[in-house]
C-alpha cells in the first residue's frame, strides 16, 4: 500500500469521507496519542506551567485533546479543510487555523513555548508543481524559518515523522540548521521495524545548556493500565453524541487569562467572583 503522502496532497487525500474515517478509526487514535504523550515528553517543559503551544498539522484535533488533558492552551495549524471541519464538529478547545505549512508561519516573534507535530513533516518532501517555491528545499526553508522566529527562547520543537530514506533526514536536519535551530533525531527503539519511531528534536536558544534526549531502547513498553485510564478519563468528557463536554471550570479559565495576559493580549477581562460561574438558561 502506497504512502499518503505519495497519492496526493493532503488537502485533496484528506477529504470530508477520508478525514472522518481517520479521525474514527481507533487504532489512529491510539497511535496519536503515543506519539503525543512521547512527544511532550520530548518537550520537557517545566511541570505545573501554563504553557501555549502549537500544533503543527492538528488535523481532526487527536492530538489536541491530550494536550486539554494535559493543561496546555494550544493553536492549531492544518492545510486540509476537511479536517479542521472535523475538529470543529468535535469541539476541540485550540483555536484553529487552516494554513500550508510550507508557505511558513505569520505568528508574531516568541508567541509560542513550544511546538509538536505527529505524523506530518514528510508531507513537506514532495514538489506538487514544478515551480522552484514548490520544491522541497524552498518549502522547508520557509517552514523552519518561520517557525524558529514563533518559538520563544529558550524551547524546542518535537517534530515526529515518518522519513523514506537517511537522504531525507540529512535534507531536514540540514535546513533546520540554517535556520538556526540546535538538536537533532530521536529514534526510539531503532531495532524495531513496527515501533521505531523517528522524532526530530529542535533547540531554541538556551546558551548550549539544552541537550537532545535520548531515544528509547529495547522493545517497546505497553502499560495498559495507564493507556486504558488515559482513555477512560478522556471518554468522560464527551457527550452521547460523541462530543467533547465543557471542561472551562474556573480554574482553567483563570489559567488562560493569566497567560493572555502574559502574551500582551489586550482586552482580557478582569477577573471577578463571577468568573467562570455557570449562567442561567434564558428563554
């Protein structure tokens, strides 16, 4: 079976029966959200923090819940419209932008503490057209430069993707260092042809202190009981209809207009008794 990324672009694979079909599938569901928990392990921001992230080809938002679950506030981008309806049908708490990553970013300078991204790099290393902007060298450049000036200083970038060949990720690794990223490639559990999993670990600043981990070795480790947990506590929060509940208690919506705050976005209320008080239904 051919890979996507060699049938067609991801806006015109993922299609509205396509997207849905990836985003029910519970097998993808499971992966994503391996890749996502391994790659905020990657990230290693510091514990108990508000953070802002971003993440890189959200799709349908799979990633997006774990990062709820896990107290970050977050932006997605996606290039496939499909996709991004899914994510809004499901609710998903991140704010959503539909974007080619390949064009670059127009985030302001340091928006970000940090960013992921599943199953999406290897997107970038195939030329749609034969027009120079849509080769992958150029398309790369512009996507590492962009996304080095939206990182603070000092964080990283867990960038897991799925490379053909050692030429792909010299091609990769090459460019983002031109653009001035520190780090390099994880590989977890690289004797393994089903769990090996390739991370591309980028630097931002840190005066040389930072240092790229170390990928897993060994076989691969299943914790059921802790996977099975994870996706218990995610299913209570969805309704009968498959939806996601209103999980903006107060203590969530004072964490997120604190780092507004922070941001220097402006027009952010003030917080007050009333402050996440659940309204009266009027009719």
């Amino acid at each position: 079976m051919s890979r996507p990324e060699l049938i067609a672009p991801p806006e015109i694979y993922y299609g509205d029966t396509e997207a849905k079909k990836y985003t029910q599938n519970t097998r993808n569901q499971q992966i994503q959200a391996d890749m996502t928990y391994r790659a905020l392990e990657l990230l290693n921001l510091p514990p108990d923090e508000p953070a802002f992230l971003l993440d890189i080809g959200c799709g349908s938002g799979l990633s997006g819940e774990i990062l709820d679950e896990e107290g970050y506030i977050w932006a997605g981008v996606d290039i496939a419209p499909s996709m991004l309806e899914v994510a809004l049908e499901r609710e998903v708490e991140g704010d959503l932008f539909l974007q080619d990553i390949g064009q670059g970013f127009g985030f302001r300078p340091g928006s970000f503490d940090g960013a992921i991204s599943i199953s999406v790099l290897q997107w970038l290393l195939n030329a749609e057209t034969s027009h120079p902007t849509s080769s992958p060298p150029h398309r790369l450049t512009r996507f590492f430069s962009t996304l080095h000036s939206a990182l603070r200083n000092p964080s990283r970038a867990i960038l897991q993707f799925y490379p053909s060949s050692d030429d792909q990720i010299q091609l990769i690794t090459s460019i983002a260092q031109k653009a001035g990223f520190g780090g390099g490639i994880v590989v977890d559990y690289p004797n393994s042809k089903k769990a090996k999993k390739v991370f591309l670990c980028l630097l931002v600043g840190g005066g040389g202190q930072q240092q790229v981990p170390k990928g897993l070795e060994g076989e691969e480790e299943e914790d059921s009981r802790v996977r099975f947990e994870r996706r218990r506590e995610r299913e209570k929060t969805k309704s009968k209809n498959g939806r996601r509940k209103n999980v903006k208690d107060r203590d969530w919506i004072l964490k997120k207009k604190e780092l507004y705050r922070k941001r220097g976005k402006e027009g952010v209320p003030r917080d007050s008794k009333f402050t996440g008080r659940k309204r009266k239904s009027v009719f």
